[in-house]
C-alpha cells in the first residue's frame, strides 16, 4: 500500500485507539507527520474521535494551513501538533487529550512519574505549561502559532508536557509509540493517585525507564499492542 494511504488509515486507527480506550472523549486529536514532505502533517478535520473516518483526514502545513484548500473546520488547537513537528524533526506522531487522571498532577505541585512499567515511555521528566504565563489570562486553548511555539518549548527534548488545567501533549517516533504512551499515561496517574494515598512511592528509576523506553519502534511488541487495540477498536480491517 502507498505510504500515505497508510498514513491517512494510520490516523483512523489512532483516532479510534484513543477513545475505545477512554483516552479522549468527543475532545482531542492525532496526527501524524506527512510521509512524503516533513514540512506537512495529517490530522483529522475538526471530529470527535471516534466518528473519524479515511475522508476526514486532512493534509496541513506547520503553521495550520489546510493543504489544497480544503475549507472544512479544522481542529482549533491543530497549532500544538504543527508546533511540535517544527521544533522535533525527531518526532512522527503526536497525541493531544485530556484525560481526567492526570489533570491533578498538572494542577498540583505533585509531579507525574512513570511508576508502572508499561508507562516508562512517558519519560522521567514530564513538564508542566501554564499558558497563563505568558498569554494571561485566555480559554486555556491553544489556538495560534505563538502559543504552541510556547508549549514546545516547555516539552523540549522531553516525551510528555502536561497542561496546566487541560490535559497534556504527547510526542512518539511513531504513532503505536505514541498512541502506547497515550494509552498508559491515565493507567499510570491512576495508579500513582492511588499510591500516594497509602505513603511513599517508589518510581521507575531513570535506567529502568531508558531500559524499557529504549525500545524501537519497530518492534514486534510495539506492533503487538498497535494491532490489540485496534482490533478492540473494531477498525483492525484499516491496518
């Protein structure tokens, strides 16, 4: 199959992923970089999740501009992906969601650690963006390029950037990489809530994380999961 065919059935299937787990509700997005001009990405017209279909997916630059005139309403916080793909060259997929389970931990002096081992993707350090810093006071939405150059800087060479009151931004080498650390973050931040209930809690040390993280994309685990939840998605036929 042609590459960007695959792609464009690649964003369905992540859209899928993501709200068959409960990651993203009608709110939130994915996309990936084009596979033929990295100056582009793919992400889905403004839908919720799980209603995204091959039709929906639509082709932009890295400042938001549909490609090829394409006027059907675009996500409004699109600035985020395109952002991230202009400041990473590294980066080929990205996850914007709000799941509730780690919404305390970007509200809280509390920080977000990688605690189970499925989450050790998410990295050892996972910062937090207040867009109140610098834009004052606005609908917390990251609506233009300024301010999703602003949420890139705060992710820099990191995974994960959380949201202050808003969710959190994820950025993979691949897009099963990044629906994975999507799909574990809430696992992970229930299960850290939890814990810290009970007294102190013993994280993922940092070799322990780059020793599971370390893992390629293309390995058969990483398929492996890809392939599970898009089956539990009932859109295994897109792969």
């Amino acid at each position: 199959m042609d590459k960007l065919d695959q792609a464009i059935r690649d964003v369905v299937i992540g859209n899928r992923i993501l709200a068959h787990e409960g990651v993203v509700d009608a709110y939130g997005h994915v996309s990936v970089r084009h596979p033929r001009d990295s100056g582009r990405y793919l992400l889905s017209r403004s839908r919720a999740p799980e209603l995204v279909e091959l039709g929906d997916v639509i082709e932009f630059d890295l400042a938001g501009n549909a490609v090829a005139g394409d006027t059907r309403p675009p996500y409004l916080e699109r600035f985020i992906h395109g952002a991230i793909y202009e400041a990473r060259p590294d980066i080929q997929a990205v996850v914007h969601a709000h799941a509730e389970a780690v919404l305390p931990f970007t509200i809280s002096p509390t920080p977000l650690r990688p605690v189970v081992h499925m989450a050790s993707f998410i990295g050892r350090h996972l910062p937090v963006w207040d867009i109140r810093d610098r834009f004052g006071a606005t609908n917390l939405l990251v609506v233009n390029m300024a301010q999703g150059r602003d949420l890139a800087r705060t992710l820099g060479a990191e995974r994960v950037v959380l949201m202050r009151g808003h969710g959190f931004s994820a950025a993979g080498r691949s897009l099963p990489e990044v629906i994975r650390m999507a799909v574990y973050m809430p696992v992970n931040a229930r299960v850290l809530l939890e814990a810290l209930r009970l007294g102190e809690v013993k994280a993922l040390s940092p070799d322990e994380i780059e020793a599971h993280a370390s893992m390629k994309p293309e390995d058969p685990s990483m398929r492996r999961g890809w392939e599970y939840w898009a089956a539990r998605a009932g859109c295994a036929e897109l792969l």
